[in-house]
C-alpha cells in the first residue's frame, strides 16, 4: 500500500545531558515516541528538553527527513504464447495491467520494453518492465513472449487444364 509510514522512535537515548546539581535529569521528547509521520522527503523538527530536579530546563533540537530507500516490488505475468494476424504480424499490447506492484510511498513510474504498438513477427521476445518509485528506487522484472503463426497457407490452383499429345504419345509437363 502506499502507507509511507514511520514512527518516532525514542531519540532521548542520543541526548546527552549533565547538571551542576542533579544526575538524574528527566528528558522528554516532542513530538512524543509513537509519533506516526508520512509522506518520503517529509522533514520533522525533534525537540528533546532536559530537566533537573529544580524545575531548570533546556531543549535541544535536531532535523529529522524521512527518506524513501524501499524498491519497488514487481512480479511480472507468466510467459505468453500469441498468434501473428492474417499480416503475419503481432502488435504488442500494454501488459501493466497482468503486473503486480507493491510501492510504500507513491505511484512509481511503470515502462515496457518493447513499447505498447511495437509491431513484431513471428518469434521470441522478451518484455521487460522497470519501475521506479519517486525517490528513484527502481526493480525490473521480465517474461518472455512467444509469437507463433498457426495459419495455413493459402493456395489457388489453375482451372482444369488440357494438355495435347505430342506425336510419340507423351508430354512436357510445365512448371506451373
């Protein structure tokens, strides 16, 4: 799904805090651990607050961006077999609908090689396709497609013909 989703994890751990006074010092975290944020390239500012038993405080602040680094998953359509048309040819349709693709963030850019229209002929092909999400994580995946010509030739033969004799009773057959 295109959930995208991160949680705030507890970053009081990093900080490191002293007192004059107190070794005990409490340290919270805003926004608070658990914190669901979204969206590849978001930024979040974290403020951690130290503070001693005298009610004396400072925070401290870091940057936070959340970074998309999850390909794509992608699982092609099995091999195909597909007949040439009365032309002998086979024009190549869009197969991204017999994909499936799995994003975590958003709508990645899908491309079939050879491109939806390519007329080709009888043989085999390979069909691959690359998809890359908007971060620029990319997966490809391929099949193979075979096109096969099943359709009889087409014949017309001559009307009846006579054919005369010559003198020693035989004939020339012609190569018609």
């Amino acid at each position: 799904g295109n959930n995208c989703e991160f949680i705030i994890p507890d970053y009081t751990m990093l900080a490191v805090a002293s007192d004059n006074c107190d070794t005990d010092l409490t340290l919270t975290q805003n926004p608070a651990i658990g914190t669901e944020l979204f969206g590849s390239g978001t930024e979040q500012l974290i403020e951690i607050t130290a503070t001693d038993d005298a009610g004396n405080a400072t925070t401290c602040s870091f940057l936070i961006t959340l970074d998309d680094v999850i390909a794509p998953s992608i699982t092609c359509p099995a091999d195909l077999t597909v007949q040439v048309d009365t032309n002998c040819e086979f024009v190549i349709p869009s197969y991204e609908g017999d994909l499936i693709v799995v994003e975590n963030c958003n709508d990645p850019l899908v491309v079939q090689t050879p491109a939806m229209g390519t007329v080709v002929g009888p043989g085999t092909y390979t069909i691959t396709f690359d998809v890359t999400d908007e971060d620029g994580n990319a997966s490809t995946c391929n099949f193979e497609l075979t096109v096969e010509d099943d359709l009889a030739p087409v014949i017309t033969c001559p009307g009846d013909i006579v054919e005369q004799l010559v003198e020693e009773c035989t004939h020339t057959l012609l190569d018609y």
